[in-house]
C-alpha cells in the first residue's frame, strides 16, 4: 500500500505562522536564533560604560551582553584571536581586510581551537578535522559536524574599541543549529531520502534550513536517527546511541522531517517515480536522493559463518565487539585489514583483548598510504602498545566448534588462536536495489553522477560513498571516495540541486585518524609519483608532501603537525598549486598565500 504522506501540519499558532522561520530552541542542539551582522557598525553611547565591565540586557526574552574585547590595533590584517566577555565566555575575533567578524571559538564538531586552524578568504578551516565555517554568519560550509558558530555583533568606535554584543545563550553552547522554516500543506513537491547516515541526515536538514516546505521523508536501514559514524571504529566503550545521535527526536518533528528507522529500499521505479521499501509501503517522490553508503567486504573462505566474526560499519557492530570482548582481558582477537578501519579496531580495543593480532597483505601498516619509512614507526608505535603483526599474508580459513570460532589460519600455514576476528578489508556499494532503475552504474555498483550529484535520470541524484562524482582537487576527476566529511558535503550540495540553486561540486577530501593518541590527517587525492617527508618520523612528528609526475604536490599528510593538513586543504580549495621548487628554500612558506 502507499504511506499517506498527508500528515497533519496544524501547528500552535502562538508558536509558529506558517511559512516563516522558526526559531528553536533545543535543549541538546544549542540556540537557533544568531545572525550575521556587519561587523563595522557604529555603536551608539550608552550611560554604562563597557570599560566598566559588560552591559547585560534582555530583547524579546533573549540575554545578552556586550563588552569592548580589544583595541583595533590588537589584531593585525588576517589574525585572529581568542577573547574574553567578561567572565561570561570567549569569542573568536577575526580581522580579515579591514574588518572584524565575532564567531565561536571552537569547532562545533569535536570543540578543536579555530584560532589553531587554517584561516582563509571568508572563513575558516577546524585543524583537526577540516570543518570551515564562514567568518560572517558562522554558517557551516564544510564538514564534518552538523551545527553552525553562533555570530556575533561587532561595532568598532571612533576611539578604536572593539566591542563585541553576544548572545549569553550563544556564548555558553559555542553551537548554532540553523532556521528552518515550517512545511506546508499547499505544497505537492515530495522529497525522499534514501540513506540515514550522515549524507542523508545533512541533506533533510539543509532543504528545510534552504526554504523547502514540500514534504521529506528519510529512510534509514538502521533502526536508529543519524549519528556519529566516525566513532564506530574507535569506541573502546559501550555508549548510548544517543550520545551520538546528530539530533534528537524533537528536532525532526518540529522539521517536519518524516523518519522511517528500520525501513530498508528494496527497489526504485524511476518512470513511476516510486520506492518501494523492506515493510511492504511504497513512497511517492518528486526528487529523489540515495545515499545509502557501503558494506564491508567478508572474504568467501571456509568457516566465515562461525559466530564471534565481526565486521565494523555501524553502532551495532561497535556494541557487538565490545560485548563479546568484555572487559577480564580473556580474548585473542585477530583484525584483518592494515588500513585505517583495522588499525582504529586495535588500537581502542587492545587493551580489552588478551592478545591482539592484525593481518595484512601490505609490509608496514598504513605502508600503500604512506610508504615503508612512515609505516614501519607506525608498526613500533603498535607493538610498543601490545599489538603484533603478520604482514603479506591473509586469512584462508576460520576453524570453530561447536559453530564458535576458536583460530584462524593463514596463507602461509600458521594457525592463530583466535575468540574473536575483526574484519577490515573494504567495502563493497549497497545501490543493489537499484541495478534495474535505469540509473547509470559502474560495474562495481557505484553511482555516476553530474557535478550537480545528478544520475542520468532527471531528480535522481546520488551522494556519499557510493557517488562516483568529479573532484575538483583531482581536476574534476571522478571518484568514489568513502568519508564523513565528503559525504555530508554531498548531502548539502545535492539538497541545494533539488532546489535548483545550482551548486556544482568542489570537493577537497580530507581524511584523519587517531591511533594511540597520534593524530594523523590528509587532505587532497590522486596517486602519488614521489614524496618528500619533512619532520622526524622515527617521533613520529612530521609532514609529508605527497607529488605527481609534473612535481605539483597533490596531497599533503601529517601526524602532529597541526595545522599544515588543514592549510593544505584551504589552499586546495582555492584552485591554487604549489610544487616540489616552491619547497626548496621554506617548506611551509605556501601557508602565508592561503588568506
């Protein structure tokens, strides 16, 4: 039968007119309500005297305060600092050609120090995890994470005072959930989002702060809202869903955004344009986005069904690990995988296991990605931390009693006791159910799309993992690239397309990861010809330019460097380009063009 989307949309009036913005104030998602201002307004005089301390006001029941941070000659042309109103919180202060923007200090992602990030033209870029948010509203315009900077007023006197009016709510929460406006019941168009991670989460959200009041629904296999995927690999506790949710329950009723957890896509009639999903309901739409990511790789090899086998893709698989290794260090556990997925399973679990064992067919860890060199104090970080290695080999077979795994053997021979194997050798494209739709894919199941995220079907667009899509780092090269930021980035591109803002793609992939506490990060793409390392990676301090044949440096890679990864991916975005020559004389002086 088909779903009868014709929800009821009678709202308290005393609450919301329709059609208009509403401004929310959620208790687990900060406030709403921060604006751009223009950052050079004269301030008015006023009987207290800021010098004094700050001016604490109530408008229309929202707290404010209001106090001269600096003089104008503290910031030099683009610098930015961090200062205090009062005993009442911090801002960002930012002084770019002349003039000066207020933000929150922090990167609403994982709360890194912007005032360590990469500064740009108009915004700036999170060290860690390359976040960027723009100088005049506080908008989120790359990712990951999902909240805007709150933004503040700005007013510079004649006497030189800089003087900052901020929102105490603001100041507290550092985090701004954008507007949306409220659906309405005269509007036919339907949107369907297939995919409940972070693509599609981003993508609902961004039609409904980008004006859409057509109706939207979002269909998620997991039987859980849209969270946190990054820390799947990386939780060495149990935790609660909800910790990791992206937004409560609350947040996608007063959307208007229709959530169906649980439910799977089974097919798509494009001509009809219908999704037929796993409970029998069938959804009508008038543009259509899959994003419904990838599936790990489970090699075929005899004894693979045993239980205690897990793969590492989702909350559940995270909670299953943790339960069945508990926590009397009685576990010999084995990860298959080298790259990035295995390593984070080894080092946050290690010190749960008894013994912890990973395989691969590579020389070093992280050896195709950063060579032998790098891979190799990569290894002695590992086994300085109780972590062994067998190197070019794999698994060929997984012996059990009783249905239970109990080792596993190796293409060489070896047998390896093993509780417990983890695996994490890659991912394969879940767009199954879409092979008879018509809509265009590579023989590997990915999805070619346009620089818009449009499939060769009209409204069909496509994004995340499984969007074989231009990359404007790699000269608008297609790629498939599988990683949160560029997922959620998709999510909003594609959400503005539906809504025919046309907004090509310029996508700068960046990757990180954190493996006994040290931070590596990468920004750029392409296979590289050669490679210079700067730094000391026996320390595993270093930067590393990665170069291809003509000597341009196509990717930059670090551990502990911050935040020469982030300045890198600034600069890519940009359109800009640096060479092995630009190298010669100062490894780092390419940052000072950036902004």
């Amino acid at each position: 039968m088909f779903i009868n989307r014709c929800r009821s949309t009678t709202i308290t009036a005393l609450r919301f007119t329709q059609g208009l913005v509403v401004n929310r104030q959620l208790r687990k998602m900060g406030n709403s309500e921060s604006r751009s201002y223009s950052p050079n307004q004269q301030c008015s005089s006023s009987k207290n005297d800021p010098r004094h301390g700050t001016i604490s006001r109530t408008d229309s029941q929202v707290e404010y305060v209001e106090a001269i941070v600096c003089q104008s000659t503290d910031l030099k042309e683009n610098e930015m600092k961090v200062f205090d109103i009062a005993d009442h919180g911090k801002v960002l202060l930012v002084k770019q050609k002349g003039e000066f923007s207020a933000v929150g200090p922090k990167c609403t992602h994982y709360g890194a120090p912007l005032n360590t990030g990469a500064l740009g033209d108009g915004r700036v870029r999170c060290p860690w995890h390359g976040a960027c948010f723009n100088l005049k509203t506080g908008d989120i315009e790359d990712f990951p994470g999902f909240d805007s900077l709150p933004c503040h007023q700005v007013t510079v006197t004649d006497k030189g005072d800089v003087k900052v009016r901020a929102k105490l709510a603001d100041l507290k929460s550092n985090k701004r959930v954008k507007d949306i406006v409220i659906a309405s019941p005269c509007d036919n168009s339907t949107v369907v989002v297939v995919g409940g991670g972070p693509s599609g989460a981003t993508c609902v959200e961004t039609l409904r702060s980008e004006g859409f009041k057509g109706r939207i629904t979002l269909v998620c296999k997991e039987k859980y809202l849209p969270y946190d995927r990054v820390k799947v690999s990386k939780i060495g506790t149990a935790t609660d869903i909800e910790k990791l949710q992206a937004r409560n329950q609350q947040y996608y009723e007063e959307a208007n955004i229709e959530v169906l957890k649980g439910v799977e896509a089974m097919k798509v009639n494009t001509e009809e344009r219908i999704v037929e999903l796993s409970d029998g309901n069938k959804l009508t739409y008038s543009a259509l986005y899959l994003a419904t990511g990838s599936k790990p790789r489970v090699p075929v090899i005899p004894g693979i069904e045993l239980s205690n086998i897990f793969t590492v893709r989702n909350f559940d698989d995270a909670m299953n690990i943790l339960n069945q290794l508990g926590s009397d260090k009685e576990k010999d556990v084995v990860v298959l995988g080298l790259s990035f997925i295995g390593l984070e399973v080894a080092s946050s679990c290690v010190s749960k296991a008894k013994s912890m064992t990973v395989i691969g067919k590579d020389t070093a860890p992280l050896g195709q990605i950063f060579g032998t060199d790098i891979g190799k104090s990569l290894q002695t970080l590992f086994e300085n931390n109780n972590v062994k290695f067998h190197f070019q080999t794999t698994v060929v077979k997984c012996n059990g009693e009783n249905g239970v795994l109990k080792s596993v053997e190796l293409e060489n021979g070896e047998i390896l006791p093993a509780d417990m194997l983890v695996l994490g050798i890659g991912t394969t494209y879940y767009t199954d159910f879409i092979k008879d739709s018509g809509i265009n894919l590579l023989p590997n199941g990915a999805v070619i799309v346009n620089d818009k995220l449009e499939t060769n079907i009209k409204n069909v667009y496509a994004g995340g993992d499984i969007a074989h899509a231009p990359v404007f780092a790699n000269n608008n090269d297609h790629m498939s690239i599988g990683h949160i930021g560029l997922s959620q980035y998709h999510g909003l591109v594609a959400a503005k397309n539906i809504l025919k803002r046309e907004t090509p793609l310029h996508t700068v992939p960046y990757f990180w990861t954190m493996l006994f506490g040290k931070s590596i990060r990468y920004a750029g793409c392409g296979r590289p010809a050669s490679s210079l390392i700067e730094g000391n990676v026996a320390e595993l301090k270093f930067v590393i330019f990665f170069f291809d044949k003509s000597d341009k440096v196509i990717s930059v890679a670090s551990c502990m460097r911050d935040p020469v990864v982030s300045q890198f991916a600034e600069l890519l975005h940009q359109g800009k380009s640096i060479y092995k020559k630009d190298l010669e004389s100062d490894f780092f002086a390419w940052t000072t063009t950036i902004n």
